[in-house]
C-alpha cells in the first residue's frame, strides 16, 4: 500500500507541474526604445500595489582594462554615493522612507540596479535611477569612501574567507587570454591606485543610456509610464564614446590543468572546471540540463553516488557559470571524513564517463525537464526577478520575449544532446582540476 501511495503522490507532483507550466500566464510586456537609445521594457501586473524600477548597464569585469580591475564592481557602490540633486548617502533613505527597497550587484558581463516601491511611488523610482545616470557625483570624498568599502569587502567576502577564493583560483586557470580570467571584485591595488581620471573615464564610457536597459515591472498604466520615462529620461544625452567590448576569444583547451591550493580551511574541497559555449546556444541548454542531471537534488546521480550509496563526500554540485562568451561548468565536492579526496573525484570521474557513453533515460530526461520547468515558472513569479529577467534577456541576447519562450529550447534537449555535450565539453584534456587543501601544520 505505501509503495501505492508513493507512487501516486510522485506522479501527482509531476502533473501539478506540467500543470503549473502550461497554465503560466504568459508574460506580456511592451518596448521601445527614446532617441538617446536607452531600452526600455514595461511589464503591467496590478495584482499587488508594487512596482519595479530596474536598469541593467551592459558593463561587468570583462570590460575593464586589465591593469584597472574591480572597476564595474566599484561603481556598483559608488553609484550610491549621491547625484546633483540626491545628497550623500541619501539615496538608500530615500527609499526606505517610501516604503521601499534597493539592491545592486555586479557579474562578469553587467551592473544591475533596482529599486522596489509602492506604485503610488513610481514616479520616485523613475527619478532616482535618472538621476543616478545623468548627475552622479564622482569627487574625491566619494571615491575615497568607496575604495574602503570595496576592499574591506575583497578581505571579509574573498581574501579571508575560508573558501572564498575558490572562483578566483579556478577562473584564474581555466582563462589564458580571456578578461575573465580576472573576478568580479578586482585586485586591492588597482582600487587603491585607481585616480579620479581613470574613474570618471569608466564611468563616462559604460553609464549612459545606449548602453542600458530600463525594465519596469509592477502596478503601472502603460501609457502613464511611457510619458514619465521620457520626462526623466529623454534628456539624457547618448554616450560621446564607443563602448568597449573585448573581441577575445578563449583558446580550445587540449591539456588539462592540475594544481593544489591551500587555504585557512579545515576540509579539503575538489574543484573541476570544464569549458563551456556562452548561455544561449543550443549546446549551453543541454549543458544546464546534464548540469541538473548530476547534482540538482537527492536523487541526482552525484548526490547519489557519492553522497548516499558510497558516503564518500559531504557535497557535491555540477553547475553551468553561463556567461556572454565562453563560460565553464563547475563540479564541486567536499570529501566526508577520512576520504582521500582522490577516491571522491574518481568517482565524480566514472559518473562523468557514464553520461559521455551511455544514453540518459526518458524518464531520467523527463525528471530533468520537469525540473527545468518548475526553475523557470518559479523565477517570474515576482515583479522584481521578473524585471531582473527581461532585463537579461534584453542585454545578453536582444530578445526579451526569451521570457516566454526560453523553456522551448529546454524541451528541446535530446538524450543524444546530452550525451554529446558531455563528450563535445566535459572531456579531461577540458578542464582544470583543484585541489583545494587546508595549509600544512607548521
């Protein structure tokens, strides 16, 4: 009777999200584009009294100048700082006291702003973010705050943190050529020596409107908003340079890479890095899917193997770092207690071997596509990931309708795909493998 019931509650989970995915609304939105050339994407939904203000600068660590790191990192911050007509630190307050809330963050390919507030308070939000791009305030006292803040969070997040500097390590040696090869956050002396020239210069380059996005989602009237942002915004001058954008691309790995580090840890970690296509061709799907398929829950068949049936390791993940250019795909595994960190990664290595041989079954495929579904309908249920997604399809791929169609490319994953992904991809002569130590005693 239990076995009954199991397997009737499992196929109810499976058809309440088929049912989940096929009853999903579809997102409707509208776009146009102001003379200056800023984007703009506008997504009415009145079921709750919010709105969002997002922008998206198409700038992130790749673009930065290689002697000049943590550049698009810093401004994240710095953009804070206040405008013309915002005094200092006040932009955070102003927010809060209408009711609202703010974040920011910065990856390899772009800087996200967005402010979430009560609807009656778009006009604000419209305001603020226009202010930010036309009258930041860039000064000595801005900038010299903001360099402490962002190298103290170098130490606290990365440099003294155990662990932290694990993508620093990889990426550092699965990119030769690429600008990738440097992280997010940047090297202490650049921020340190970086003058008040060579910051006005980033920001006069990346922080104008035809190389933005303005998402926003919410409690709006479309034609209200339209007028407004081209009050706030259609003044605003284009930019006077071209934007820079590094041609490069990572050669085909044909040796693996081996090396140890040792960090302030007290268990040891195996890191592999596989070279992947950017996010959006066919082969990257199939990428994410075998990602899901080795590591995405109890069942999956690291967490599986290793965890459950051979306990020889704590955690275990395989997922895709999807980037604009060439990205890589992340396996990472702590050993259990007493586990030669070796044993574990010859089985992660035998699980690897399996999908670059063997068909995946279709009820393995349909799992990882029901899976896929429910990541995909949960990530537009609210107005802020929904503006931050449109966004992203915009700046990455021009089409924001990827939005509704995106999950298309996912159903049309074969098993072939994936087994030939893992062959094409997850090769040894693909990777970088680390061993990742705690320091010797002394």
């Amino acid at each position: 009777m239990k076995l009954k019931f199991s397997a009737l509650l499992a196929f109810g989970l499976l058809f309440s999200v088929f049912l989940h995915a096929d009853e999903a609304p579809r997102i409707e939105f509208t776009e146009f584009k102001l003379e200056n050339g800023l984007h703009v994407i506008l997504n009415q939904d009145n079921t709750t009294p919010n709105i969002v203000v997002n922008i998206m600068y198409h700038v992130g660590a790749k673009n930065e100048n290689p002697e000049r790191t943590g550049f698009a990192h810093f401004f994240e911050h710095l953009m804070f700082e206040g405008s013309k007509h915002i005094g200092r630190g006040e932009f955070s307050e102003i927010v809060e006291m209408a009711g609202g809330s703010l974040n920011a963050y910065t990856s390899f390919d772009v800087t996200n702003y967005f402010v979430l507030l009560p609807s009656n308070q778009l006009e604000l939000g419209l305001w603020l973010e226009s202010e930010r791009m036309l009258h930041p305030v860039i000064d000595s006292i801005g900038i010299a705050t903001q360099k402490s803040v962002v190298t103290e969070e170098m130490k606290q997040t990365r440099d003294n943190r155990p662990y932290g500097r694990i993508l620093t390590e990889t990426i550092k040696r699965a990119y030769t050529v690429h600008p990738y090869k440097s992280d997010v956050l940047g090297k202490d002396e650049h921020i340190r020596n970086a003058t008040e020239e060579d910051i006005k210069g980033f920001h006069d380059m990346f922080y104008v409107p035809d190389n933005a996005v303005l998402v926003v989602t919410g409690d709006i009237d479309i034609d209200e908003t339209k007028q407004l942002v081209q009050k706030y915004f259609g003044e605003i001058p284009s930019g006077r340079q071209e934007v820079y954008r590094p041609l490069v691309t990572e050669p085909v790995k044909r040796q693996e890479i081996r090396d140890t580090v040792y960090d302030n840890i007290q268990l040891p970690a195996v890191i592999q890095a596989y070279s992947i296509p950017p996010m959006g061709s066919d082969d990257y799907y199939a990428v994410s899917m075998l990602g899901t398929l080795l590591s995405d829950g109890q069942s999956s068949r690291l967490y599986r193997r290793l965890v459950n049936q051979e306990q020889k390791a704590l955690q275990v993940m395989a997922m895709p770092l999807g980037l604009e250019d060439e990205g890589i795909n992340l396996v990472f595994a702590l050993p259990n207690m007493g586990v030669d960190p070796a044993d574990m990664e010859a089985s992660i290595n035998e699980e690897l071997e399996r999908v670059r041989i063997e068909l995946i079954s279709e009820e393995e495929l349909q799992k990882i596509k029901n899976q896929q579904e429910s990541r995909f309908v949960n990530g537009n249920t609210t107005i802020a990931r929904r503006a931050m997604n449109l966004a992203n399809y915009y700046t990455y791929h021009k089409d924001a309708n990827l939005i509704n169609t995106e999950l298309e490319r996912y159903h049309a994953v074969t098993p072939e795909d994936i087994r030939r992904v893992a062959q094409d991809y997850f090769r040894e002569d693909n990777r970088v493998v680390l061993y990742y130590l705690p320091q010797p005693k002394q």
